[in-house]
C-alpha cells in the first residue's frame, strides 16, 4: 500500500515570494464584498451580462483615451513598472496581465477599468510619491481588482455620478439613483480593502503597505512619521468619542471612494497578523477553478460570522450603543415573553424550567452554548 505523501513546499519566486498558483480571488475578497460577488457569480449568464454592460459602458472608448494621452508602459516605456507588475502576476498567478499606463496628473491616483481586457492607470503623482516596494503593492492592489471584477463597477460608479449629475436637480426622480450610488460607494470601499489585502498577498511585504498607507495621508515624508503611532492613530479614530461623533463619521465616508488612510493601515494591519493570511501563504486557499462552485450561503455565513466578530471587538460609541439597544432589547423580549406564557397558564410558573435563584443556577451547562449578547463577547484585545 503506498503510503500518503507528505504536503510540499510551496513554489518561491527569486525573491523568496509564495507563488499562490490558481488562487481564486475570493481568497482576498473583503467578507461584504466576497458575499456579493459570489451571489452575482452564481446567476446564469453572468458573464455574459457583464461583457454587455462593459459594452454599454464604453470600455473600449475609455481605453482609447488613454492610449491617445498617456503613455502604455512596456519594456521601453516605464521599463520598471513592466517588470514590476510582472512579478505580480507571477505571484497571482494571473495568466494574462492587464495593460498599464501612466497618465499625468499630480493627485496621487490609481484605477482600474474594463471587463474582458481590464487596464490599469497610474498617475504621475503616485509614481512619484511610492519607492519600488511601494508601487509593486499598488499594482498588486490594482490586479487585485481585476481578478475580482472590479472593474465593472468602477464604470458603472462614473457613469451613474454622471447621471447624478445631469438630473439632480429633480427632487423625487434622483432619489433612486442616490440610494444605489450610496450602496455601491459602500461596496467600492470594501473593494478597496480587498485590493489591499491582495496586495498584501502579492508582495508579502507589509511594511510597503503600511508605507503606502502612511504616504497617502501625509505625503513623502516617511521620516517624520512613526507607524506604530499612525496605527494607533487609526484605533484612536475607531474607538473616540461618543454617539455624535458616530454619526459624523458615516457623514464623512457618504461619499468617500475609498477608506480613510488610517483605518485602511488598521485594516491591513489586522488581516496580515489573522490566521486566514497566514493559512493562504501555507498552500490553502480556494481556487479559481472552483469559483463556478462556490456557495452563496457559505459566503453569506462567512460574512455574518466576520461581521459579528468585527461588531463584538468595535470601539465604535455607535456601534457600540446599537450593540447594548439590541442586547437590552432582546433582554426585555425575553421578559415579556415569559410573562405572557405565565399568563397563559393562568399565572401558574412553569416548573419544568424553574427560574434560577442564584448566579450559579443562572449558568448554562456544559453541553449548553453560552447566551449570545454583548456580555458573551468581552473587550476586544489590545493590540
């Protein structure tokens, strides 16, 4: 009989890299973003819807764009970045790398448009602003985008802000259109921090994400900041204030295409150090041949399962608040509850299941899961 072979060691690349060979991009995919995608995936002839929005949308009239005004990097043009961003496909595994460009503009920026051939396009500003490490996670960042098919909704977002545009004086017939802009700017944020973590997985290199984080919000000037008090600066944002400052919060991200820098540097920060990042760069991670099996229920559970977590841990004073409202209400329906089936039975109290008289009667037995609520959590960990 022969005996199981022993599990090998994953492929490097020259600079000692995990090569993550037919890593689907679900691996990478933010919880709410996965969930979403993988519900549109599974609808019978996705693909297809997506090539005739991408037409609808003038993907080609936006690549003709820039290849008429900016410059279409290869290896005489920008050589640095073509060998860049080919070391980045070599990681993901990306069988056909997109076009890149770099376009002049000296707002640090970086987009990725189209569906059947996505391209890429860098501003000066951002190639001026990163070192070498530093764009090669945002070009993993922006390839990130295009496994996922990000893209799409990336057109969609400028046109439909377009249209916002055109008719937004009508006081009734824009609200639609408000509210699915509203929601796919929330997905278009979680998008991005799910290009973060593929561009965490690409270069394997979080001091270079950090960096770019820390550029974003305070421009080159790495020697005058500290990363571990930009970190912490992140938290502080998480957990300060009270109700108010909750609210202003969600005001200020209304309209926001991507995460503030610090809470992208918390974000980052968080899922490099979890066992998900740790176990993919080991060989186990869902594949892309698989993805035509993967279930929206799992996806969804997946996300609830993060998202309750995430809920437990937060600082938030929003959050927080809403976390004790519905603790405090699920306490007082119990309560009611009891009293109506007191009732029922004529005011009787069921001894079948006694009330307890004592904290020790109150805890739940060893085969019992204890209670869910704010108390079961506890205080997230320090980091």
């Amino acid at each position: 009989m022969t005996e199981p072979s022993e599990p090998s060691e994953p492929d490097l690349d020259q600079a000692g890299r995990v090569i993550l060979t037919g890593i689907s991009s679900r691996a990478f995919e933010h919880p709410a973003d996965r969930t979403a995608l993988t519900a549109m995936r599974a609808l019978p002839g996705f693909d297809q819807l997506l090539r005739i929005a991408s037409g609808m949308l003038r993907e080609r009239q936006y690549r003709l764009v820039f290849l008429s005004s900016a410059v279409r990097v290869d290896e005489r043009q920008f050589g640095d970045l073509h060998a860049l961003l080919g070391e980045v496909c070599a990681v993901l595994d990306v069988a056909e790398r997109p076009e890149l460009f770099v376009y002049n503009d000296p707002q640090p920026n970086a987009i990725t448009l189209g569906v059947d051939q996505p391209f890429i396009a860098l501003s000066s500003g951002l190639y001026e602003l990163t070192d070498p490490d530093e764009r090669r996670f945002v070009l993993a960042h922006e390839v990130g985008h295009a496994m996922s098919g990000h893209a799409l909704y990336q057109s969609l977002l400028l046109h439909l802000v377009n249209l916002i545009g055109a008719i937004g004086w009508l006081p009734v017939g824009a609200l639609g259109l408000r509210a699915l802009y509203a929601a796919l700017r929330e997905w278009q944020r979680k998008a991005e921090l799910s290009g973060d973590r593929a561009g965490l997985l690409a270069t394997q290199d979080l001091d270079a994400g950090l960096r770019m984080t820390m550029k974003l919000a305070g421009g080159a000037h790495l020697d005058r900041i500290d990363v571990d008090a930009f970190l912490k600066q992140g938290e502080d944002y998480e957990a300060s204030g009270d109700l108010r400052d909750g609210v202003l919060k969600l005001l200020n991200t209304e309209r926001s295409t991507h995460p503030f820098a610090a809470v992208r540097a918390v974000e980052l920060n968080r899922w490099a150090a979890s066992d998900e990042y740790r176990t993919i760069l080991t060989g186990d991670y869902p594949h892309r041949d698989d993805d035509h099996a993967a279930s929206f229920t799992d996806a969804m559970r997946d996300a609830a399962r993060a998202y309750k977590k995430r809920i437990d841990e937060s600082k938030d004073p929003l959050v927080g608040a809403v976390r004790n409202l519905s603790t405090s209400v699920g306490s007082a329906a119990d309560g009611i509850f009891d009293w109506i089936s007191r009732q029922a039975r004529g005011g009787v109290q069921d001894t079948t299941h006694p009330e307890p008289d004592s904290p020790a009667d109150e805890a739940p037995a060893d085969d019992e899961p204890p209670p869910e609520g704010n108390g079961s959590a506890g205080p997230a960990p320090e980091r």
